[in-house]
C-alpha cells in the first residue's frame, strides 16, 4: 500500500516537473520571439536611416548641384550684359534698343504737364479737377503717383477757358499707367466736366491685353500683357488721323477720325481699393512737323521727347522714337552733321545742371554711335539752364526747358 502511494506521490511530481517545464520552454520561446523582432526591427530601422541618409545625401548633392549651375548661370550672363554694354557705350541704357522700331515722336510744345512733382501723398492731384469718385495723390515703388480708387473715378485737366477746344489739330499725349486684369482704363477725347459730349464721340480703351478704339483694336502681341506693371501709352492725333500705342508696338493707326477731339478725360472703369489704376508722367503736347523740313527751316530740331531718369544722364525707352527718326534722317542725308546739344530746366543747382546737359547730350551721341551714325558726324554739348525757351515758372514751361537739340554743324569747305 505504501509502495503505491509513493508511486502515486512520484508520478504527481514528475507530471507537475513536466508541466513547469513546458511553461518555462513557451516562456522561452515567446522571449527568443520578441528579441528575434526587436533585432529584426532595429535591422529595419537602421536600413530605413541608411535610406533616409542617402535620400538627403542625394538631395543635397543635386541642390549643390542645382546651385553652381545657377551660379555658373548667372556669371555668364552677367558677362554678356557686360559685354553688350561695353559694345553699346557706357552711359546708355539697353533696355532702349528694345525699342528699335518705335516711330511715336511727340509734339513741338507741351500745353499740359503733370510729373507729380511737389504733390502732397492723399491729398486731390493739384493738376487736375474732379468729374467723380475717388482720385488722390499716392507713393507708388518710389514715384508719386495718382491712384484712382473706386467710385467710377474721372478727371479732368485744370485748365484755363476749358469749355473751349483746348486740343490742337495735332497734338500728342503720353502717360505711364499701372492696371490689372480685372477692369480697363479709359482716354475719353472731351471734357466731361465742361464740354459736351457728341455722339459720335468714342473712348480709347486700355486694357491689360490691348487697345480699343472703335472701329479698331488690337492685342499687345506674343501673348504679352501690362497686368499689374507700368507701360508707357502714347497717342498722336494728325488732322484727324490717330495712333496709339503701348509701350514700343503701335497697336491702333485710325486714318479718319469719326469726330473731332476737344478735350480730355480720364476714367478708371470699376476701380476700387482692390483694383486701383495708376498713373504717372502725363503730358499733352502739340505740333509734329516734320524733322528734316524742321532742319531745313531752323537748321536745327528741337525735341523734349528724349526723356532721362531723374537727375541721371540714362536714357528711357521712350526716347527712342525720336532717335530712329533722327538715325533714320543722318542715313538717308548723309551730308547731315549734328551738335547734340542738352538744356535743363532752372530747378536744381546751375553747376550741376550743367554737367547732367552734358552727360545727358554725351548719352544721346553715344546711342547715336551705336545705331550705325559715324562718330565724326557728331559732337555734343551742354547749356544746363543757361538757355531757356519757355517760363520755369510753369510745369509745361519747365518741360519745355528740358529739351535736346540736334543743331547743324555746317560742311567745311
């Protein structure tokens, strides 16, 4: 009996010896698991960072990479401005010869100017009077400039006797405007405020694409638009024949206008505060005769369509259409030998102004030059304010001051 009890006692031992072991081999191998994973997902994790490593390592060489060709890029064309402007004469501005076909030339005498000059940031633009909405003087990239804000803004130039046609039958007008692609700009050819307006009148339409004139209009061309930057606009009106123009491509050529214009108004169509117009540089000019007939009964041209920086001897692109006419004239008359002469308006110091006459006459001899004209046809000079033609008590009169003249050098014998 004992001996079975024991057996019994033993075989219990042995099956509880049996089952702890086994416990102990599951919660071995359970551990041998998580430690196989926990080696497997350091494994991952160190090839991922290697892969994220040489990910960035990669990045980084193609940005260096990136940056030295744009380095290399840029030296390059900076050596080419160089170059062109070693070829082209120091002192001349390039952005000019962008302007090669440009053929506007403004007229003789300025009846109308308007550069902002002394004008009072929010304050009404002292030039003009107002028709309606909001108008004020503002800071525009430096420039005082006027801003037309909403309230279908429209204005008129202040001038004496304004109910009478105060437009010649040939005059000019140019401005540098700022639009958008939302609205257009209007030149209305009367005086909303004090003339009355026919029927037959139409608008100059300015949009960010192009020009309407009915029955014209016309598309800047290549697809180029003004949208939100300043473009220089320029009409001429000769007996009834009008052209028009956005920055150096003539756009609008009306050979008989449908009435007869009188006046002047300026209107912004649905301006607002978040899409303003501006203008600045606005001037009405009259007269346009012809520079070798102006030669050959002056023996000189006298032009204040060659326009400069301010205080600086650069030229800006508009000037160029009176240059490819005076080229064009020294080509077809090659007996023709300029003194280019430079006069400026009283303002500033006299010294000072003498020397920008003749760094600014010594600009325009050197486009010149450039263009084609042999240099021994040219000399140049300046006045500074010596030599007024006009009032410098009077925008129009200042401008008329800064002028360029193309006098003739007589044939030595």
């Amino acid at each position: 009996m004992k001996k079975i009890i024991v057996f019994i006692m033993f075989g219990l031992f042995l099956g509880g010896s049996i089952s702890v072991e086994a416990q102990i081999l599951e919660k071995l191998k359970k551990k041998i698991e998580k430690k196989a994973e926990k080696k497997a997902d350091q494994k991952i994790d160190k090839t991922i960072d290697k892969g994220f490593k040489e990910i960035e390592e990669e990045l980084a060489k193609k940005k260096a990479d990136s940056i030295q060709r744009e380095k290399e890029a840029t030296k390059k064309r900076s050596e080419q401005v160089q170059g062109e402007g070693q070829q082209q004469q120091p002192g001349v501005s390039k952005l000019t010869l962008n302007w090669s076909k440009y053929d506007f030339v403004p007229g003789d005498k300025v009846i109308f100017e308007d550069n902002q000059e002394n004008e009072e940031n929010g304050e009404f633009p002292s030039r003009w009077d107002l028709v309606r909405g909001t108008i004020e003087n503002a800071e525009f990239g430096g420039d005082n400039i006027i801003m037309f804000r909403g309230g279908a803004p429209t204005i008129v130039p202040y001038l004496k006797n304004p109910e009478k046609d105060y437009l010649p039958e040939i005059f000019t007008i140019e401005f540098d405007l700022y639009t958008n692609n939302h609205n257009y700009f209007q030149v209305l050819f009367w005086d909303k405020k004090n003339q009355s307006a026919s029927s037959k009148y139409r608008p100059l339409e300015i949009n960010y694409q192009g020009l309407y004139l009915s029955p014209a209009s016309s598309q800047i061309p290549n697809k180029k638009t003004i949208e939100n930057k300043w473009a220089h606009i320029a009409i001429a009106c000769t007996n009834g024949k009008l052209k028009a123009y956005i920055d150096e491509t003539r756009l609008i050529n009306i050979p008989r206008l449908a009435f007869d214009p009188m006046g002047i108004s300026l209107y912004a169509y649905s301006a607002s505060d978040q899409t303003k117009f501006y203008i600045k540089n606005f001037r009405i000019a009259e007269g346009g005769v012809k520079y070798y007939d102006k030669f050959l009964q002056d023996g000189k041209i006298v032009t204040n369509g060659i326009r400069f920086e301010v205080n600086k001897a650069t030229l800006k692109s508009e000037s160029m259409g009176v240059i490819n006419k005076i080229v064009k004239l020294m080509k077809q008359h090659p007996e023709i030998k300029f003194s280019v002469e430079g006069h400026t308006d009283s303002d500033g110091d006299d010294s000072s102004n003498l020397t920008l006459s003749e760094e600014r006459a010594q600009a325009v001899l050197e486009q010149l030059i450039s263009m084609g004209i042999v240099n021994a046809r040219l000399t140049s000079k300046g006045f500074g304010e010596t030599m007024p033609i006009d009032s410098n008590h009077t925008p129009e009169g200042k401008a008329n001051n800064r002028r360029v003249e193309f006098v003739k050098i007589p044939n030595q014998q």
